[in-house]
C-alpha cells in the first residue's frame, strides 16, 4: 500500500507523475461516491449509476490536471468537486430533458385524466448547508474514507441520517428496515466511526 500524504501524491500528480495521480484519485473514490450520492437522488439514480459519474470525474481530472494551479490539498478538493458538480449538473440536464420527453409522449395518452406529474430534479445547489459545509474540506475526505470502511448498509444509514437529515422513519423505508434495526445500525456505525477515529465522534 502507497504510504505517501495526500500533499505528497498531489505534488507528484502535478509534476506529470499519473501513477500518483491514479492512486490520490483511489483515494477520493470514497469522497467522491458519497457527494454524487449526495447530488444525485433516487429518480436519476433509476436512469445513472453514481458510478459512473465519478469514472467520468476521474477521467476528466486526469485529462484537466496540468490546468490545477491550486498548490495545496483543500485547493485541489475543491477543483475535483466542481470538477464532479459539473458532471452532476450535465447528468440532471440530460435527466430532465428525458423526463420532458416522456411527459410529452404521455400527453396525447393522459390528456383527458388531467393527471400531472412533477419531477424535482434540478442542478446541484449552490447553497451552503450544514450538511454541505460537512463535505467539505480534508476532513470531509478522512470522513468519507472511514465511511467506506463500514459495512454498506450501516454507511447508508449514517449518510442519509447525518448528511441527508433523514428521519429514522425515511431511512427504515429507504433501506427496507424497521426504525429499531435503523436506530442499532446507527449506533454501531457510530461506534465503529470513533474506533477507526480514535476520537469522539463529531455527528
């Protein structure tokens, strides 16, 4: 395993090293997952696969990183997540002009029911909220790689409880458990966050 800082890859990713670079974007994967997770919501996610989108945020970065000026880690993480933000933007685009095209298929059939359906699809706000302010940062990053070291469905609870504000009753129907088996899958990924810590945990 490549013991090398993050500033330290950085560093060699700007001199033209791209095994560097390959491994300081290994690195982010977590970061990157959970704010495409965070901008895409479940209506796109039927049609795009997060995954996807940061495989195109990673080839971008590689094909964009001799124009980074930034010298220092929190300057780069903000160039990657403008760099995703912007894929995100252009996924939700191409979502809302499929929906606009079925609504108008659907028309000529529901014209007499005078049913409407409403999407909320929408680009990536510009707002900073709590939960947006949280991904931000080198923290954010640490957070998100902890985060991927938990088993999947206690990750899920925690990012939609502590960075989407979801309530118990939402997360249980989201991930098909009950409130209680949500509420213990929230204590011992808590737990296991203050292990790999070594601190008390922040949320």
């Amino acid at each position: 395993m490549n013991d090398d800082t993050n500033s330290a890859l950085l560093v060699r990713a700007k001199g033209g090293d791209r095994d560097a670079l390959g491994n300081l974007l290994d690195r982010y994967r977590p970061y990157l997952r959970i704010l495409a997770l965070r901008y895409l919501d479940s209506g796109v996610r039927q049609r795009v696969d997060p995954s996807d989108v940061i495989q195109q945020t990673c080839l971008d970065i590689h094909r964009d990183i001799d124009g980074f000026r930034g010298d220092h880690e929190a300057e780069w993480i903000g160039w990657v997540r403008r760099i995703l933000e912007n894929n995100v933007n252009q996924v939700i685009r191409r979502h809302i002009q499929a929906q606009k095209r079925s609504v108008r298929k659907e028309t000529v059939v529901d014209k007499s029911s005078g049913a409407h359906r409403i999407y909320n699809a929408g680009p990536v706000s510009k707002e900073s909220s709590p939960s947006h302010r949280v991904m931000k940062g080198e923290r954010a990053v640490r957070l998100a790689i902890m985060l991927g070291k938990l088993p999947e469905v206690q990750r899920e609870a925690i990012r939609l409880r502590y960075l989407e504000g979801r309530t118990l009753q939402q997360i249980a129907k989201s991930i098909g458990r009950s409130e209680m088996a949500v509420a213990g899958l929230l204590k011992r990924g808590l737990r296991s966050l203050r292990d790999l810590s070594g601190t008390e945990s922040s949320f």
